[in-house]
C-alpha cells in the first residue's frame, strides 16, 4: 500500500522539521518540542505535498480569492498552494505579510498587493499554530489593507490554544496535522 500525501509530508516533518529541545517559541511560550516546518517546507518533495495538501484544505473553508501567508514561515506556503492551484486550473495569487513595513524601496506590508481588491477573499496560510497571535496581527493587516481573511489554514497546530483563540476571532482553521503526529498523549 503506498503512502497518503499526508503520511508522507508527516514522515517528512518528524525527519527534518521535529525535535525535542528546550525553546522559546515566537509566542515568548517555553516547549519541549520545535517544528521548524521551513525545513520541510523548502524541500522541492516538502513544497509540492504542502501545495497540494494545503490548496486542498482549502476545500474546508468558505471560498477564497487569493492565500497570504505571513513572513518567513509562511510565504513558501502561499507560493507552494498558488502554483498547484494554478497546475488544478483554479489560479489563486499568493500574498507575502511582512511583519514589519520595509523601510526602503516600496516601504510595503503586503507584497503582491497589486493583486488585491476591496473586500477579496483570503484564507492565511500558517506553518504552525500555538496562541494564534501571529495569525491574528497578520488578519489584521490583511484586513487593513481592504481584504477579509474567511479562515487560516495551518501544517501544525500545537494544540495550545490557538486555534481556539483564531475560531474565537471568527475564522474557521483546518489543520493538516497537529502535535499528536509527533507526540502521541500519554
């Protein structure tokens, strides 16, 4: 029997991406654990299974015109679910969230802004989900800039609260995997 898509981007994250060390998350939070999704992520075989894996997904949601993902960790995301929607013949543009406005150039928050509308669709597109916050201050700015966000999309989430927190703030998320793939409860 051969592998899901799903089976294989999970094989995948436990060997590149997974480990068990003392961090401190971007949330200021202390884990056992760090997923480095990035690791995967930009692997040609990571980046095809997060694409297609994640442009499926988006099957859960309410219907979306463009996805967005959020400086680093999301934007191989955003490129990875707009190329396999363009090759599946329903062609979404990919949004890159800075954290941060730059500070030179075209001193932009959203990069591939030119394709944005009022009121256009997108879904965010998260590496790994643990308060929510991150994702909450890029839905802003997506917001901000005259879109509306209908749901977040998510490799991992934590289990730590935070999609709990985004669902509170209105958005639906589908995770494709949660800390359980790789920490079993005890």
């Amino acid at each position: 029997m051969s592998k899901t898509e799903r089976e294989r981007l999970v094989e995948l994250l436990r060997e590149r991406s997974f480990e068990r060390k003392r961090v401190v998350l971007a949330s200021g939070r202390e884990s056992d654990f760090f997923i480095d999704c990035k690791q995967t992520a930009l692997t040609a075989e990571g980046h095809f299974l997060l694409g297609a894996l994640m442009f499926d997904a988006l099957d859960g949601l309410p219907r979306c015109d463009a996805v967005a993902g959020v400086e680093l960790g999301g934007c191989p995301l955003a490129s990875a679910v707009s190329l396999t929607s363009f090759v599946r013949g329903r062609p979404l543009p990919a949004l890159y969230v800075r954290k941060e406005a730059k500070d030179h150039g075209s001193k932009r928050l959203i990069e591939g802004d030119r394709a944005l509308v009022p009121g256009m669709a997108v879904v965010m597109l998260e590496d790994v989900i643990t308060t929510g916050g991150s994702t909450l201050k890029a839905v802003d700015k997506i917001t901000a800039a005259g879109a509306r966000v209908v749901g977040v999309v998510a490799i991992v989430d934590r289990l730590e609260g935070g999609a709990e927190a985004i669902r509170q703030a209105g958005l639906p998320v589908v995770s494709i995997c949660t800390r359980r793939d790789f920490i079993p409860d005890t």
